[in-house]
C-alpha cells in the first residue's frame, strides 16, 4: 500500500472478486455472533474446538481478512510498520524499502510506505497525527534532520523507530552510511588523474549524507592546499531535477569544474542530461563520478564510476534493529554503520588541458 503526505485506505475484495468479507458475513456463513468471531480472530483458545472450526472454515470460504486497522486499535498491535521516506520515485529509497518489507514479511508484518516530497512539514505532520493503531513502529528518512519540531515529536513517540543516515542531538536507533572514505577514494582518484577543479552536486547540509561528503571535500582540499571554492558545490534536492539544474550551472561557470561527483542515483541522471545538452563527451571533456546505482550506470556508454553502497542491506538492518524493538529489545539506543565503496570506471580521465 502507497500513500503520499497521508495514509490512503486501500479497499479490498473478497474471493469472488467482490467486496472484501466482513465479520458478519462469516458470522452468518458459521452460523454464530459477531462476537464469536471476533473472539476466534483475536483469541482462538478462548473457543470451543468446534465452534472455532467452523468459524474457521467460514473465514477460509470467504477469504476474510480482519480489518488490521480496526483490531489494532483493540489490542495496539497492528503487524505494520511504517516507513517515512522523503521521495518514492528515488530507486534508492526503493531498494531499502524492498529489502526491509521483505525481512517483515518473514515475521509477519507488513508495510505501509508515506512520501513526503522531501516536505518536512507534511514529516511533521505524519508523525503527529498518525495513531499508535495504524503502526507498531517506524523506519524513518526525513528530510531535514535539523528540524527542532520532529527532533521533540521523535523524542516523544511512543513506539519504537529507526533512522536512516541521519544525525540527531540525541540518541535514537539508526542505521548510517559510511561516506567520509569513499568521497577521499573518489577526490584522491581524480587528483590523481590531474584535476585540480572538482565540482560537487550534493544535498543540503541539513542531512547527513550531503553535509559529510561536504566536509570530506572542503578536508581534502585543505590538504592539498587547493583553492576550496564555494561556487563549485551544490547543494540541492537529489532529484533528476535538481541534479541537471545544478550541474547545468556549473557548467556554465567561468572557470568551469574538470570534473564532477554528484551524491545520488537521481541526481546523476540529472547530470547526464545537463552534459549532453551542453554538447561535451564524458571523460574527454568532463569526468563524472555519481552515486548509488551500479548496474544502470554499468550500461552507459561510457559506464559511470559511482560511490556504491548496499542500500538493500541498509534497509535489511533497518528492519531487523526494529524488530528487535518490537520484540522486547530494551537496550541502549544502537547506531549501525554501512560501508560504501569507489566503483572506478571509463568515466573518469584526465582533464582536457592535460590530454
């Protein structure tokens, strides 16, 4: 089930295509009360063998599903887990999301996905409204970890959640990516190389992701003492968007970068598009290094280097860290880390005045 800025109900059917089976129906069906029912559902040993038998037989007749909404807010536990996610389109957030459902599933829960928009307010506004008898936790990617008002609704909830890549001025469970290495990896190659004028297209500070690789940048170029041009990183939402638009400006910089790292799957594809409008041939005359997909990106001609990391294994940690909570886990808040790594590809070359 999908549902953006609000939680959607989806309406089911029942075996013959029809509406979904209420309890009443199977109520009829094994010729006892709604009570009944509703007893074998929630709790089956409180039943006569025989009386849940037919119940039972009536509920499988009728393919009836209990409404997990409305028995969640009997008993407080729903088997769903939410995840708040800024963009549904990224493939990214896709491959955690897909990942995670799949280690619920195995214990029996499922999900429900609520894209924002990268809209902290609409974050705020799930967070405040939504009842502990929709979900029994949450998988969390704001989109602003700055933000003072989900800082206090976070502290505040009462259900266990996770954060993904995200800091926080206090403890919470998260699971982070390692950046600061695979940005040196990525820099340290193109220096190598002979470029000296890198561009960055990445998020803003206010995440984790952005304000990291950022600061792995401006380090790098300390120590080598490299002029550290603002001018030549941007900040900007990772969208296809946002990454041609950031790109197509640097690009028509004076002194335009000799090569560029952009920090998402999305965002990269923006940047392609930018560099094909303005007519130049990655590496012979620009060297692009993206971000997160390596198999799309493998295909290209040339294939793109990218900054890798397993965003199915972030989200298979996420999902377990939470059902350690969900489970009775009453330990300290825990913080899992994810390494990334450097693809190195034909993408990358020297500047064009070195050649």
């Amino acid at each position: 089930m999908l549902a953006t800025r609000r939680c959607q109900t989806v309406v089911g059917i029942g075996k013959d295509g029809g509406r979904r089976a209420t309890i009443r129906d199977v109520a009829r069906l094994a010729g006892v009360s709604d009570m009944t029912v509703s007893r074998v559902v929630n709790s089956p040993r409180s039943v006569r063998s025989g009386t849940r038998e037919k119940v039972e037989r009536a509920v499988a007749e009728l393919a009836y599903e209990p409404n997990a909404m409305a028995r969640g807010m009997r008993t407080n536990v729903t088997s769903t887990v939410g995840f708040l996610l800024p963009d549904i389109t990224n493939a990214t957030n896709a491959s955690i999301a897909q990942a995670a459902s799949q280690v619920l599933a195995n214990e029996n829960y499922r999900m429900l996905l609520f894209a924002t928009d990268y809209n902290a307010k609409a974050e705020s506004e799930f967070l405040s409204k939504i009842p502990n008898s929709v979900v029994d936790g949450i998988i969390i990617a704001m989109s602003d970890e700055t933000d003072r008002t989900i800082h206090k609704q976070l502290s505040s909830l009462r259900i266990p959640y996770v954060v993904l890549d995200r800091d926080l001025p206090f403890a919470s469970d998260s699971i982070k990516s390692e950046h600061e290495l695979a940005m040196t990896d990525a820099l340290g190659q193109l220096y190598q190389l002979g470029h000296r004028r890198i561009g960055l297209v990445m998020s803003p500070s206010t995440v984790r992701p952005g304000r990291a690789r950022i600061e792995a940048f401006h380090k790098f170029m300390r120590e080598r003492n490299l002029p550290e041009n603002a001018g030549l990183v941007r900040s900007v939402r990772q969208t296809v968007e946002d990454g041609r638009d950031a790109t197509a400006a640097l690009l028509n910089e004076i002194q335009r970068p000799t090569a560029i790292i952009v920090g998402s799957n999305q965002a990269t594809f923006g940047a392609i598009q930018a560099i094909q409008a303005a007519n130049l041939r990655i590496p012979d005359d620009i060297s692009l290094i993206g971000a997160d997909d390596k198999v799309f990106t493998e295909l290209l001609t040339p294939p793109l280097s990218v900054i890798w990391r397993d965003m199915a294994e972030v989200g298979r940690a996420a999902a377990k860290l939470l059902l350690a909570r969900l489970g009775g886990d009453t330990s300290p808040p825990r913080s899992i880390t994810i390494g990334s790594e450097l693809i190195l590809r034909a993408s990358c070359g020297p500047p064009a005045a070195a050649t």
